[in-house]
C-alpha cells in the first residue's frame, strides 16, 4: 500500500496498542475508516468532475478527430498505394479481369479441341 511490508505493519500495531491502548483502538480504527471513505469518496468526485469538464471542453471532440485524423484512407495513402502499384485500382482491375476472361476462353476452347496456335507459332504467309 504505502511501501509497508508486514514487519512494519505489526510494529505499527505493537506501538499504537501501546500508545493508545486497548480500550480506544477500536473507536480509533473506526475513526480511521470513516477518514479514508470520505476521501475515496472525494477523490471519485474529483474524478467526475474533472471527466465532465474535459466532456464540457470537448476533448472527446479532439480525441475523435485525431483518430479520424490518424486514418490512412481519410489522406489518401489508399490513392497512394495505387498509383504505386501495391493495390489494384479500379484501371487495374479490369486489366486483370480481361485478361482472366481472355485465359479461360483459351482454356474453354483447348477442351474443345478448338484451341488457336500461340503467337509464336502463327505466322503469316508470306513470312517463311
């Protein structure tokens, strides 16, 4: 609590049974209680009324716009990322997504038996 380790705390209680007696401890251990409830209790009341003005003074306000203020996406990293190329932008995506149709339509005519020669191996006519 304040440091005591339980030797101090019985020679505490040793010399004040010595020096108040057995007689008035008790009312002095109730006295002693009665202190300390009232300052808990007022030191929860400080505490309310030190949350309720910073409520009053808007903290909560400047709290929420520094996490807002802390969001990536609220100065454009997102935008950022993009045009670095860490993320698919709408462009890119539908780059990815035609040549994705492109790769199955392939794929579906191979099965078929259908499937057109690569590029390599077409050639022109005249080319040979």
């Amino acid at each position: 609590m304040f440091g005591l380790g339980m030797s101090e705390m019985v020679l505490i209680s040793i010399v004040a049974l010595i020096v108040i007696g057995p007689k008035d401890l008790p009312g002095m251990f109730r006295t002693l209680g009665q202190f300390t409830g009232k300052a808990r209790g007022m030191a929860r009341e400080f505490s309310r009324a030190m949350e309720s003005a910073a409520d009053e003074a808007g903290v909560k306000d400047i709290q929420t716009s520094l996490k807002a203020a802390s969001n990536p996406t609220q100065f454009g990293v997102d935008k950022i990322k993009e045009a670095t190329g860490m993320t698919k932008g709408p462009a890119t995506q539908a780059l990815s997504e035609e040549r994705q149709a492109a790769k199955e339509k392939i794929a579906d005519a191979a099965v078929d038996g259908k499937a057109p020669a690569p590029k390599a191996a077409q050639t022109k006519e005249g080319d040979t």
